[in-house]
C-alpha cells in the first residue's frame, strides 16, 4: 500500500463501518455470540521523529472474528493515554491486512497539535486496531458490534517546531514618518510561505534608517527588543540600532529563524532591493462579510505607502475582498489553499477570488495587508 496513508483526525470511530472492510456478502452472515477482536503488532514501538525524514512504522493484525461470513472493517486508533479523547483515526483500506503510517514532518504536527503531545520530549501513545460489522442494507442483524484489540504501547518523541509563523514588528527612524513607539504594531512581518522560520518585510526606507526588532512577546518592553551589533542580531541593549540599508528606496528584509525557541544569535535579517511599485490612495475590506459589496471598510496607512492596518474589524459569516482606491480595478482574494483565516498567505489580484468566512471563523480581527505583494495576515483578537 501507498506510504502516503491520508491521515484523519477523528475523536471516535463512527466511521469504521465505512472503510476496511472485508467483505464476503454473496452469503448469509452468522453472528457469533461472542466475536474475537484483531490482534494487532508493530514493527516498531519507540520512534524519534526528524525534520525532513519518514520513518515508516507498519501495522499488522490478524482478522478480527464476528462468526461465518461476517465481514469486518478496521481502523487504527492512536491515543494519548494522558486524555484519552485526543485520538487519531486511520481508517483501513478494504482487504488490506498492513498499515504503514509515515511518522514525517505532518505526522509530527498532529502529534502535538492533536494529541497534545510536547515536542522534544518521550511520550507514549496508546495504539488500537477498532474493527466493526459491516452488514448490507436490510441484513437481518444489526450492525453495531465493535471490537478493540489489545492495547500496544509505543514511544515518541516529536521534534520541535513552530506552531504557527511568529509575529514580529520594526519600531525605529524607518521612513521618516515613524517614530520609536515601542507599542506599535504596524510595521509587520509577513511568515513564508512555504517555511514558518522564514519572515518577509516588504517597504520603504529611508537612506540612514535605524531600527529594531520586536518579537510578539516583547510589544511595550525595550527590555526584550532586538538589534545588530557586529552584524549579528542580539539582544544587547544600548547602541545597537540595525542599520543595513544603504539607501534610500524601496526594500525586502528576510529574517530567517533558527529553529525552535527563537535566538537572535543564530538568526539572520537581510535586505534587497526591490523595484518601486504602484502607490493607491485608499485600500479597504468590501463584501457581505465586512459591511456590503458597494462601501468599504477601510485600511490605514501607518507611514509607509504599501503597508496598510485595520483594527478591531468585525467579520462576518459571508465573503470579502480587499480592493485599491474603492474601486473594482485591482482587487485581492485569498488563493485556493487559504482557507479563512490563516497565520500567513499571499493574496492574488485576480477579482475573482473571494476570502469565505464560516459562521465558525466569524469575529474581530486585525487585519495586515502588503500591496507590493499580497501578504496578508488575519489576526483573531
């Protein structure tokens, strides 16, 4: 079977007579009263997850038994013996026998965002082959038997990771326009989209610009911001403005993050040059979502041309977009794969793309949005 088993989060298994079963219905079942559940082994019961790598661990079991020609299907059901409401279930493919569950990168952020699991750290899991009665319509039994097998133990350690991108600000002499207000948020970084320890800003600086970085944790403390000091960031007080931009115009700054708990000493932040770029007089959110597809609700420009903010904006169940100049000329809409809201993402100009909100993701948020490349951010206050 295919590695890449498709991985589903489930609380219980009402599912499983859906998938996996074995099947043998050209014949009349006869329940047994008392059915034999699987016996299920691994070829593996400790793994230490690593960025980058699949190590595969394959789940066998012997049928379960329910009587004559009783067919079954099966899923495999892994808990966290600290709560055991925290479960994955992967269901089984009919007639097969063996599961092979890639323990990779997505793997591994199921395991903590799922199971809760602490990431670094040993833990143990609690693995189960859940099988049930799958009769055809109109069968003279009731479906409703299910049997567990015995509990397997196993041990993994999930590898550290970023939940979602952190936020981080620039507070400085950056355009000319900005003071150092250490309470600001309007200068933000945009996550990657591919790399959450990757970080963009996207705007205008002036030719001796002087500023710093501030982690989310650190918004109103000059204790904790960070600066450059022999060209590598720290966060050393005093004297130690970044000061990486040699002239005036246009700029991108990467900041790339170490993994893990964030260190200034083993990050980066460059700048590049970037062409200039169409300056709107007005950006704001329209559609039903917001106030009504014919009035916007707007954005604000905090100094810079390309960079706008909107706060306390309340979103409702419904669609938007973000349009230049309250017009319908150039417009922005969330791409396929972002779904509403998202820590990240880069908006296209393409009018006929519509971010969806769900009565489920409704709310007030803080609304960050880059005209110069479509970054966007949808912070949920």
């Amino acid at each position: 079977m295919n590695a890449k088993t498709i991985l589903f989060s489930l609380l219980l298994a009402p599912v499983l007579a859906l998938t996996g079963c074995e099947r043998d219905l050209g014949n009349n079942p006869t329940l047994s009263a008392t059915p034999k559940a699987p016996a299920l082994s691994a070829s593996a019961t400790s793994v230490t997850l690593a960025k980058g790598t699949a190590t595969e661990v394959s789940f066998t079991w012997t049928a379960a038994d329910y009587g004559t020609t009783v067919p079954a299907s099966y899923a495999l059901r892994l808990s966290n013996p600290a709560d055991p409401a925290l479960a994955i279930v992967i269901p089984v493919p009919a007639g097969d026998k063996k599961l092979v569950v890639p323990f990779d990168d997505t793997f591994n952020k199921k395991l903590v965002s799922e199971l809760g699991l602490a990431m670094g750290k040993p833990a143990k899991l609690k693995a189960e082959l859940v099988s049930s009665l799958l009769l055809e319509a109109g069968s003279p039994e009731i479906a409703d038997k299910v049997t567990t097998s015995a509990p397997l133990e196993l041990t993994v350690t999930p590898f550290a990771f970023l939940m979602r991108p952190p936020y981080f600000y620039l507070v400085g002499d950056i355009t000319g326009r900005v003071s150092w207000n250490i309470n600001s948020t309007d200068f933000a970084f945009f996550a990657d989209e591919n790399d959450t320890n990757v970080l963009h800003y996207y705007g205008y600086f002036k030719g001796d610009a002087a500023f710093k970085l501030v982690p989310e944790g650190a918004v109103g403390d000059w204790g904790k911001v960070v600066g450059m000091k022999d060209g590598k960031l720290t966060f050393e007080g005093g004297d130690t403005n970044i000061k990486i931009i040699p002239s005036a115009g246009l700029y991108h700054l990467t900041l790339t993050l170490n993994e893990g708990e964030f260190d200034p000493a083993n990050s980066t932040l460059t700048a590049e040059p970037i062409a200039d770029a169409k300056v709107y007089k007005t950006m704001g959110l329209v559609g039903d979502a917001v106030i009504s597809w014919d009035k916007d609700t707007p954005l604000s420009n905090p100094g810079d041309d390309h960079i706008w903010v909107a706060r306390g904006v309340e979103i409702k169940a419904g669609q938007f977009k973000i349009r230049a100049d309250e017009a319908w000329g150039t417009s922005w809409g969330g791409v396929a794969k972002d779904t509403f809201p998202t820590d990240f993402g880069k908006a296209t100009s393409v009018n006929d793309n519509n971010w969806v909100v769900t009565s489920e993701t409704a709310g007030t948020y803080d609304v960050y949005f880059n005209d110069i490349t479509g970054n966007y951010v949808f912070v949920k206050l």
